[in-house]
C-alpha cells in the first residue's frame, strides 16, 4: 500500500473533533461532504482510484474562504492536523490537502507534499 493509500485510509478510521469549542457564534458549514463520494486522488507519484468514501467520517472543519483542516493518524499512531483547501459545484468535490507537518496548498494539483481528491457524490439508489 502506497504512503498516500495509508494517510487516506487513516483519515477515514480517525473520527473528528466535532464542532469548535468556545465559539459563541453558530457559523452555517458552506461544505457539503453528506452523502458518499467517489473519484480518484492524485500524489506524489501516482493517481489511482478511491474507493467509496463517507467524507462525514473525516471530522473536516470548514474554516471558511475555501479552507479545511482534518484530523488523522500518523504512521507513528499520533492525532496531527492536516490543512486543506477545497472547492465544490453541486456534487463535485475536490480536495487539496497537505502531507502531515507540510503547510496548506495554495493550489490544487498533488505533488510531493500534497494529495488531490478529486470527488463526486454517489446518486443514491432509491
């Protein structure tokens, strides 16, 4: 299993934080992550296919203005954050995220320190 294949799968074992702490200010989540998605994600040195994903279970914080940050396990089975940005038309939904220790993207392509999703929402079947 590649690097990247781990930190997606552990993203998806981690569970979140829930909602911030403290803040006195109900703020509407302009993320949409309900449902399932599926797509493809982009690294360092490949791009492959990602199975089905319920992004609920991320614990993904919107921080607004097109940034995110989640939570994972690390190869060491440590929580860290991961910085993200984000943006989303309809049920098409791409991810940049940075590696663990690695400062947010500022664009969205994978590369050496950063992973691209590249999602759309599963239709439900009913």
């Amino acid at each position: 299993m590649s690097a990247l294949a781990m930190i997606l799968t552990a993203a998806m074992v981690v569970p979140g934080d829930g909602a911030e702490k403290g803040s006195s200010e109900i703020a509407q989540p302009k993320l949409d992550v309900s449902g399932r998605w599926r797509g493809w994600m982009k690294g360092a040195r490949d791009a492959s296919e990602v199975p089905t994903l319920d992004l609920n279970k991320w614990g993904i914080v919107d921080e607004g203005e097109g940034r995110l940050r989640f939570k994972i396990r690390d190869v060491d089975g440590v929580r860290r954050t991961v910085y993200g940005i984000y943006k989303q038309r309809g049920d098409h939904l791409e991810i940049c995220f940075a590696l663990v220790g690695k400062l947010r993207p500022t664009r969205f392509e994978g590369g050496e320190e950063r992973c691209l999703l590249v999602l759309r929402r599963v239709k439900s079947s009913k």
